[in-house]
C-alpha cells in the first residue's frame, strides 16, 4: 500500500474504532492493526531482529491494553507503536532518538501537512479537480438548493424527511477525523532531519579513532585531570561510607517510629538514594567519557570509581531492604511497588556503568541500554495485574484497609468479593456487583476483556 493510503486507511479505521466509545478494546485493536499494516509495509530486508521483537512486544502490549486498559498498557502500547514504525524506516538509528524525531514531526505538521508532494502520489491535481467539481460539487450544489426550493413549496415533501432523524454527532466526527489523521500523518510519514544522522554517530556504544588526550578544560592539562578525578572519587568515597554508615543507623537501629514518621522518612532516603545514583552515574561519565578509558595512568583512578560504583550498590540493597521492612510493617501499595522498580533499574544503571569503565564503553552505552531497561520494565509492568497481587497480600494482614483498596487499587473485584463474603460485608459485595456490572455494560470496543471475562 502507498503512503497516503496507508494514512487514510488508519485515519478511518480510528474513526471507526473510537466514534461514540470510550477508550478500551478499541485502542488495543488499532494497536494490532497498526503493527501488522507496519509489518506488511515494511521490506524484508528491513525486518532486523530488532524490529520483529518490538513487533510482538507491539502484540502483546496492545493485548494487555484489551485485557485491562489501564495507563501503564497504555503507555506500552504507544511506545512500542513508534518504536516499531521508527525501527522499520532505519534500523540504525538508537532507541533514543525516537523522542526527538516524533516530538519535531508532531510540531511541524501544520507545516508537513501542506506539503502534498511529499506524502500525496504525483497527479494531475488539475484533472483530479475538474472531475471532483464536475461530477460531486455542482450535482450536488443543484440538489440541496432545489430540495430548498422544494421544501418550501410543498410541506409534505419536506415532511418526508422528517421520518428520517440521523442520530450523527458532527462535532464528535470531526474532532476523531483531525486526531486520527494526525496520528496517522506523523505515524506513517514521519521526517528523520538529517542532523540527526550526525547525533547518531555520536550514540555509538563502542570508541572509534585515535584516543588522543584532549583535557576538558583549557585551564587543565591532562595530568591535573587526571589528579582532579582521582582526588575527587577518593573524596566521594570517603563522603559515602559516611553517609551510608549513618543511613544504615537511621534505618535498622534507631527507635522504632509511628507509621506515618515511617513512611515519610523512607520516602526520602530513598529519593536521597536514586538522586545520588545518578549523580554517582553522571559524575562517571563526566571522567570517562573519552580518552580516561585507555590511558595507562589512570589505573588508580579507575579504581577508586569501581569503589564508588559497589559503595552505591550497597547503598541500593540496604534502601531494598529497608523497602522490604516497609512492606512487611505497612502492606503493599503502587508507590512501594515502585521504589522497587526504580532500585532495581538503579541497580542496573550501576551495572551498566560498571561494565562501561571494564569494557571501556562510550557513554551513549549507557543511555542505550538504559533506555531499553526502561522500555523493558514498562512493559512487564504492563502484563500484570499489581491491583489483584496488592489486595491479596494485603488481606493476610490484620490492618486491612478497606477504604484505599476499594476506592485506589484497580481490578481487585475479586479479591474484594471474597473478603466481602468471609465478613459478611453485603453493603461492600453489592457495591463491587455494581461496578463489575457497570463494566459489563459498557459497549464492546469502550470495555476491557478483564472485566468482560470476570466471573463472579
């Protein structure tokens, strides 16, 4: 299929999926479309093994999506959409870049959008208009000014049509039409610059050349540099045993707190830990970003930031640990859940960052793959039900708060309905029938299969 067809195709196939709905199935069929119109349009020859895995994560986070509609789903399937089409058009491009290519395409279509030589085959506009006007526009004018003429002759004639009420949202129509060819334009018509290509040749993972010293300021030669590096990580590492032999006090010796100083103070450690990981990261990359990687001399250097490497790595299993604690004394909630996933990308920041000074990597290596890790934790997230696994942990606890799991915790009706049934909560089981009921009733493309498949 050409271009414009493609775009026309899914702009009409948005319209059709989302006129009168609310999002739901809807967006996980035009997922699936979306991946096999890209799959078939794209050359065998530009099939990597990179594009056919974002293919199926594509396929499986648009299934996620139809299965419980939330954000995260939501989330994965948008990206895993551009991924894939951004994938098929230069695989040699990094991951990375897809945020500024679709972010200058989506502000530049007023722009693109007019350019019909680009994205419209090459005809004779002049013929294609003469036969428009001919054959539609004049007809058509004759019929509605003599149905007007006639409307007014006759009342019976115009009574005729008003056995016919076309239930048509006009203004719903048009607003679906101008997204969905929007979404559709820039997905299938996007523009790569060309300063881009030159951006891309810096993400390489690998150093190329000569690995000649070049001091990042002019003030310093090279040697001084080298110094300055290694009497600041020495330094830093002096500061961090500091701070993480006081944090280890705060957190497993002290007194024991209320639930509230609990929490709070453990919000901000670990907001103090995932800070100083990636200024640890970034200070990493600042030494070894060029020629420190091969330079004999900096033996030392690199030592003392593998140091500073494993001393932040303690320092992420011991806030792991008192993140566990936490669980253990408060239950479990989203934001819990998701210290644990961002200690654990932590942790693999650090790996990564570990592998980069061994392995004498770029520093576009690490954005690379943690871009990847990212996408990766995105959407395992999304394939799982953390509502469900949330309100079964929490019932085995003596605490259990009704109120927050009824009223924040997502798809756990069933969870609910057995509590509601072993407390002999009939006010608590009818208000989850009615909200499974209200699901149900909703139309098939605006519901979810989570809820459409639920038995009570």
């Amino acid at each position: 299929m050409k271009r414009h067809q493609l775009i026309l195709l899914t702009t009409v196939l948005f319209i059709t999926l989302f006129y009168g709905e609310d999002t739901g199935i809807n967006v996980g069929i035009l997922g699936v479309a979306t991946a096999l119109l890209t799959f078939f349009h794209t050359p065998e020859t530009r099939r990597t093994r990179t594009f056919l895995i974002l293919f199926v994560t594509t396929i499986l986070s648009s299934v996620a999506f139809v299965w419980y509609g939330d954000f995260v789903s939501f989330l994965a399937t948008f990206t895993s959409c551009f991924l894939l089409i951004f994938h098929s058009r230069n695989s040699s491009l990094k991951s990375i870049l897809v945020i500024p290519v679709f972010a200058f395409n989506f502000v530049t279509f007023p722009v693109r959008v007019f350019r019909f030589d680009q994205w419209l085959p090459k005809a004779n506009i002049s013929e294609s208009l003469k036969k428009l006007v001919a054959s539609v526009l004049i007809p058509a004018g004759f019929v509605v000014v003599f149905f007007g003429v006639y409307s007014l002759g006759s009342a019976h004639f115009s009574s005729i049509f008003d056995l016919y009420r076309l239930d048509f949202n006009l203004w719903e129509f048009f607003a679906l039409s101008c997204v969905g060819f929007f979404l559709a334009f820039n997905f299938w018509n996007f523009r790569i610059d060309n300063s881009l290509v030159t951006v891309n040749h810096k993400l390489k993972n690998d150093f190329s050349g000569s690995h000649s010293p070049k001091p990042t300021f002019s003030f310093l030669d090279f040697g001084a540099e080298r110094k300055s590096g290694f009497i600041s990580f020495a330094a830093l590492n002096l500061l961090l045993i500091i701070f993480l032999t006081t944090f280890i006090y705060e957190q497993f010796f002290e007194s024991a707190k209320t639930s509230a100083q609990l929490s709070a103070e453990t919000h901000d450690r670990v907001n103090a830990v995932i800070l100083s990981i990636i200024m640890a990261v970034l200070v990493i990359m600042f030494y070894f970003k060029g020629y420190f990687n091969f330079d004999p001399k900096a033996r030392y250097l690199k030592i003392m930031a593998k140091i500073w490497i494993f001393l932040n790595v303690l320092l992420v299993v011991t806030a792991f640990t008192k993140n566990a604690e936490y669980f253990i004394n408060l239950g479990f909630t989203y934001k819990r859940l998701g210290v644990f996933a961002f200690l654990i990308l932590a942790f693999a920041g650090l790996l990564l960052t570990f592998i980069k000074i061994q392995r004498q990597k770029t520093n576009a290596f690490l954005i690379n793959h943690i871009v990847w890790y990212f996408y990766g934790t995105v959407l395992v997230c999304s394939y799982f039900n953390w509502g469900g696994f949330i309100t079964s942990q929490n019932l085995k606890r003596a605490n259990f708060d009704l109120q927050y799991h009824h009223k924040s915790v997502n798809y756990n009706e069933l969870q609910l309905l057995d509590y509601a049934g072993k407390e002999r909560n009939l006010k608590l089981r009818q208000q989850i029938l009615n909200q499974i009921e209200s699901e149900k009733s909703k139309t098939f493309l605006s519901g979810t299969l989570f809820y459409q498949n639920l038995r009570k």
